[in-house]
C-alpha cells in the first residue's frame, strides 16, 4: 500500500482539533506523517499539537505560516510532505475508521487517477450527527463527468473527504491561495481538465463539521466567490459560434443562486449590514465584462438591485410572502 502524507491547516482551532488528531491516530496503519501548519493561531491550538505528539507514535510536523489561508496553509504542507498521496483533513472534521485506507486502495487501484474522494456525513458544533451521506441525500451525482455540470453547483469533492496524489497536486500548483473559498471546486475543475479522472467513495466516512464560524456569510467568502467567479469565466468563455454557453447557463445561474440564498439568510436573521453588502457583491457579478457580457444590467436588474439595497423594504416583502417580486429582476 502507498504511503499517505495527511496535510492538516489550522488557524484558533484549540476547540476541535483534539478530535481530528485522535481521527488521524486511528489511521495509523495508513498514515506515514501529519503536517500541521499553525496559520497565525492566538489560541491554544499549538499547545494541544505538541501534547498530542508527545502521546502517540504517530510523526507529527509543525510548521508556521503568517495569516496566508487555508489554501497556501495546505500548499506550504504539500510541499513538504514526502508520501506519495496526500490527505486533508480540516481542524474541525473528523475522519472515521478505514476512511484513509479506503481511499488509499482505491488510487493504488487506479493508476490513471490522481484525486478520489468520498462522500461526508454533517455534524453540528457539539459532534452530534445532523445527516448521513450528504451528497447521496442531496443526489449530488459523482464524479463530475463534464465542466457543465462541475461549475454549475457547488461539487461537494470536501478537501476532508479528498486523497490526491503528491506530485500531480504540485504539478497542478495546489490550490489557489486568491481562494478562500471555492478553492475545491477550482481545485477539481483544474484537476478534471489536467486529466486526474477523479474517482468517487460514495461510503461516508468523515464527519462534516456545520456551525456558525465556518458560514458562507463571511464577507471573505463571498468576496472569494466573486474570484471563482471571474477565474472560471476567463478560462471558460462562452462562445455562441461553438454554441458554448458556460457562464451564461451554468456558472451565472448558481453564483446569483448563492448570492440570493445567502441575502435571503441575512433578511431573515435581520443582519441589514450584509444583505446590503451582498446586493454588492451581487452588482460586482453583473457588471464584470468578464462574466457577463456587456449591457447585461439591465432595467429589470438594477430595479432589482435596488431593492436589495434597502433590506428593511425587501424583509417586508419576504415576510409577506412577496420575496419572488424581488428575486424575478435578478433573473
């Protein structure tokens, strides 16, 4: 069996991280070393590292970054690492028994594959199971077969529930550290193109942590969807002599669905600050020549946006049951 180098980036994670070192001890069989990036911490996160490596037999590497994000935080681990498939794990999931080896068969199996990954069950902030198989109950299909359908919905390919390998991972560049967010759905489109052909586990066996400091409502979120965004247009064009229509039909479609679920959140929860500064983020999406194409903001849509603007005005309209008047201009 190859060996497995697991690549793990924290930042203030002294809550959760205990339970995902002991997740990766009872991986032990397959783990050759764990590489811990301390992204900037001012908790207790580090102490809790080197207790940990003191107890167990397990290698475990420390090293430091200085505020870089999670993407150049697990890039500066790949860099590092020595085995020959490596494995992410966040500070705040866990993996369950067999789920390293699992994937670990599945690339010595394949050798014309260089990414598989597995689907999750969610968890709340407390560990207590909220669903089992999200991608199965949400009937996610996988693995993606064409860009369509890799840009048109969130993919769901969790960087704790993915294997590559090392050296195509470092021939691809890792993930993009412009993205804080959305840098595993570019990391599969890149990777998809390159012909990793990914393969798919569609046992669930890491536990997906869902709570409130890890929301897509962050403005750095949302402003890293903006960069997907614009990323996924200027190497896709839409292209109406080859009948080619990525943006128009697929990647459009889902960033103003992400936008409006998350303004929807914000109207409902009376957060009036971000649903201003999402209604924002969501002119920044029709006015970039590169997503969309020129004259694209229409009457219909600024009127739309305007509403969005004024979110005391939009919340009544919600709460009388009226919020489709507001969605159809952004249409």
């Amino acid at each position: 069996m190859s060996t497995v180098s697991v690549i793990m980036p924290v930042h203030n994670g002294e809550r959760y991280i205990s339970q995902s070192l002991r997740a990766i001890a009872n991986q032990v069989e397959s783990v050759l070393e764990v590489i811990v990036i301390d992204d900037a911490s001012a908790d207790g996160s580090m102490a809790i590292v080197e207790a940990f490596a003191k107890e167990v037999a397990l290698p475990i590497r420390l090293i430091h970054t200085e505020g870089v994000g999670q993407s150049a935080a697990r890039n500066a681990g790949a860099q590092l690492a020595s085995g020959d498939y490596l494995a992410f794990l966040d500070q705040d999931d866990v993996w369950l028994d067999g789920h390293v080896a699992s994937l670990t068969r599945c690339l010595d199996d394949n050798p014309a594959s260089s990414m598989v990954y597995s689907d999750v069950n969610t968890i709340d902030a407390d560990s207590c199971l909220l669903l089992v198989a999200l991608n199965a109950q949400a009937d996610n299909s996988h693995p993606k077969r064409g860009v369509n359908e890799i840009i048109a919905d969130d993919v769901m390919a969790l960087p704790s529930a993915t294997m590559v390998r090392r050296i195509a991972f470092l021939d691809l560049g890792g993930f993009d550290p412009a993205l804080q967010g959305y840098e595993d759905d570019d990391l599969y489109l890149r990777g998809f193109r390159a012909g990793w052909n990914p393969h798919y586990v569609d046992d669930a066996r890491v536990n997906y942590r869902i709570h409130g400091s890890g929301s897509s409502m962050s403005p750095s979120f949302r402003a890293s969807r903006l960069v997907f965004a614009e990323k996924i247009a200027s190497i896709l064009p839409d292209n109406p002599r080859t009948h080619s229509h990525h943006i128009r039909d697929f990647l459009v479609p889902r960033m103003r669905r992400s936008f409006m679920l998350d303004y929807v959140v914000a109207l409902r929860v009376g957060d009036f600050a971000s649903a201003r500064s999402i209604a924002g983020d969501l002119r920044t999406l029709y006015e970039s020549t590169t997503i969309q194409r020129a004259g694209n903001l229409t009457l219909k849509k600024r009127t739309g946006l305007w509403l969005m603007t004024h979110p005391r005005v939009a919340r009544w309209l919600l709460s009388m049951g009226a919020f489709p008047a507001v969605r159809s201009p952004l249409r």
